[in-house]
C-alpha cells in the first residue's frame, strides 16, 4: 500500500509514477473520499471543542449555585453526535483505505519505462547454449523416459496437471533438497508454513483484493482459507503486526512449498507441459531489510538464485522488467530466464522483486532502528524464486538431453540424484 500521506503531500509524483507503469489514477474517487474524511474529521473536532467548552461552563455554573441542567442536556446530545461521527469517521477510512489498496506500487528511478515486455532490459547472459540437433521438448523426453504421465494427471485432476514417477519424482526432489541446502549455506532460515492462509495474508502481500481470481479458495467454518499461490505469503506475514530489532536486519529465510494457481486469464498459454500448472513446487527467497539495506539486498538475493542455475550448469539471463511489466507489489524486480532448447529461447524461472514499504504498510511489519531515540517504522520486504523446481526440472531434461536419448545430470546434483544420468 501507498503512504497514504505521499498521496496527501505530493499527488503529482503518484500520478507521474502511475502513469510510466499504464495505470490510471482516479483522481475524481480520491478526492471525493479524502473531502469525506475531511470533514467528518473537522465536524468531530468541532463537536469536541464545543463539548470541552460546555463542561468549562457547566463546572463554572456548579461553582456559582446556577442549574447547568439546560447545558448538561446539550452535552449528551453532543455525546450522541460524536459517536455517530466517529463511526462516521471509520467508515470514511475504510472507505479511503480500500481506494488505496487497489493503487499498485510506484515504480523505482532505476526502473526502465515501458509498455510491456517489449521495455525489459536485459542485464547480462551468462552459459553457452548446446548444442542439440533437433532438440525434444520436455514432454516428449520424459514420456519417453517414463517419468513424466500428463495423460493419468488428467484423468485424475484435469489439464495442467502432471504426475512425475520413478527418476523424474526423484530428480524433482532432489532439486528442491539442492536449492535448500545451498539457500541455507547463504543464511536463509528455512521454514515450514502453512499451505493454507487467511485473507489478511493474501492482503498484506498484495494478492487480494486484486487478484482473488487467481486463488483457490474454500470454506473454512464461517470464514475462507486460500490455497497458497507462492510461499512469499505465508513466510511475509510471518511478522506482521510485529516489530523487529535493527540487528536482526536483513533476515532471511526460504521455504519449499507446494503452490497452487488458478491461471484465470491464462488461457491457451503454455498448455502443455510443466511450464504452467496449477499445482507446482517452488523454492521461495523472502527477505526483511532496512530502507537503507534493500536496493543491495536485491542484488543479494537476486544473486542467490543465479548461483543455482550456475552450479546447475544451466544458461541463463538476467531481465530488468520495465514499468508497464511489473507486479502489482514491486518496486523493481529482475526476471531470471533459463534457456529451453526446444523453444529457441529463454523462458521466466525466478522474479526477484524489492517491495519497498508496500507490503509493509499493508502487513503492518516494522522496525526499531539502531537510534534507541528513533520510532518503529515500516521495513522493506523482497522476494525470489531460488528456484521453481519444476521449470527448473524441464531446462535439467532440456538441456541435458543427449543423442541417445538419456539425460545428463550436472555435475552438482548427482549427489542428490544417485546417478549422473536418466536413460
């Protein structure tokens, strides 16, 4: 969420940084509720002021043996409207709080302008690309190799679904078990969360109200709980309404969670395959820092999740996503994409996003600063995929594809794996 008071002080710069990102600003909504709040505000001062001046008159009356009775009358009239116009009040503010929830984030001075995709920039490459003649895709390699069955995925769930058996169940395990102990080496905590959360989750990390279309939701007694879409729920929302210490800053921590996504409005993209599911495991970077720590605890982290693909063997690029490519949530935010053989090209498989104070505001999570004079203020919030395991897994088989028809493991998961190759 916005600083509310950035809006009240400088429209003009939330105007200007909406509009370098596509999104328009209802000016004509927001003043509307900003007069509203206004003046129930002023009305309510005004009525206890009059009500302060009454009790000074009633207490002067009771010194002088004058009746105050007319006036004590007045005052619990004015108790009357007071309580009606701070109920007022906070409808006002949920109103104005609401508006501001739906205002995405500005987008940093580093960020490149653009409309869409076509504005990224990329930053670096980094590996050479096989050399394959006539590369498969990830679909008919594991079909071949027996460790991969879309057609029982659907029989029991539906498309966007898979089910990974023998050596492909194990290599999607051993992934996850790799990128966790080299997370943990970086110092991330590892954590467990819950793969269920309520809407006060979803909201501190700007899922909801937006996005609820996106989300699986099922009741839970007279409430909802949501099916995680990424582990950066659970684990963001591990402090809210907390206050951390400044030399607890930057935490770390990662997670191995199972994610689940609707992809509503993603018809007719990446039907086939791993690339876009429903249901798929993923290893999140989540990060809690100090204003003035975030912008290099970006590069930090962002960096994390490049050694894996590296010690993967796996080429990559590095992404700087423009204004109009951006999340809802994000400051700035690098795309890592991992090369696929099959498809000529490099394909999304880390977002490494700084969040600024957005979700903070909304989360409530803060700090004491190192000043003991100082009062607690908001934090900055980041996260990444270290990595999506099973993107990770298709580029593994892709990549790793020889002409034999086997798949050569990289050297740093055969460890995991029991065996340098899948035949």
């Amino acid at each position: 969420m916005l600083d509310p008071q950035l809006l009240r002080r400088d429209l003009e710069t939330v105007k200007r940084g909406l509009d370098a990102r596509g999104a328009t600003f209802d000016e004509a909504t927001y003043q509307s509720l900003e007069s509203e709040r206004r003046r129930v505000i002023q009305e309510a001062e005004l009525v206890k002021a009059a009500r302060n001046k009454a009790a000074e008159e009633v207490a002067r009356l009771k010194r002088s043996g004058e009746s105050a009775e007319a006036i004590i009358a007045s005052q619990r009239e004015m108790g009357d409207q007071l309580k009606a116009l701070e109920q007022a009040e906070r409808e006002a503010d949920t109103a104005f709080r609401a508006f501001v929830a739906t205002i995405p984030n500005l987008p940093d001075a580093s960020v490149p302008v653009g409309a869409d995709e076509q504005g990224n920039v990329e930053i670096k490459r980094w590996g050479q690309h096989p050399a394959i003649a006539n590369p498969l895709d990830h679909v008919e390699l594991g079909t071949r190799l027996g460790i991969l069955d879309l057609d029982r995925a659907a029989k029991l769930s539906g498309a966007r679904f898979s089910v990974l058996m023998g050596w492909g169940a194990k290599l999607e395990r051993a992934l996850a078990a790799f990128m966790l102990d080299r997370q943990s080496a970086n110092g991330y905590l590892e954590v467990i969360p819950p793969y269920l959360v309520n809407a006060e989750s979803l909201y501190g990390t700007g899922q909801l109200p937006k996005f609820e279309a996106d989300l699986f939701k099922m009741p839970h007694g007279e409430s909802s709980l949501y099916l995680i879409p990424t582990a950066e729920v659970p684990v963001t929302n591990l402090y809210r309404d907390e206050v951390l210490a400044f030399d607890q800053l930057p935490l770390r921590h990662c997670a191995l969670t199972p994610c689940f996504r609707s992809e509503a409005g993603s018809h007719g993209r990446d039907t086939k395959g791993l690339i876009r599911q429903h249901q798929f495991h993923k290893v999140e970077l989540v990060s809690f820092a100090a204003p003035e720590q975030a912008e290099a605890e970006l590069e930090i982290l962002t960096g994390n999740a490049e050694a894996i693909l590296e010690e993967l063997e796996l080429p990559y690029r590095r992404v700087l996503l423009c204004t109009g490519d951006m999340g809802f949530s994000s400051r700035k935010t690098y795309d890592l994409e991992v090369w696929l053989p099959s498809q000529d090209t490099y394909r999304e498989i880390s977002s490494c996003s700084w969040f600024g104070d957005f979700q903070a505001r909304r989360a409530n999570l803060k700090y004491k600063p190192a000043d003991a004079k100082a009062k607690a203020t908001f934090l900055h919030t980041l996260n990444g995929s270290g990595l999506a395991v099973g993107r990770t897994w298709v580029a593994v088989l892709e990549n790793g594809q020889q002409a034999d028809g086997s798949v050569k493991i990289p050297k740093a998961l055969v460890p995991y794996l029991g065996t340098d190759s899948i035949r």
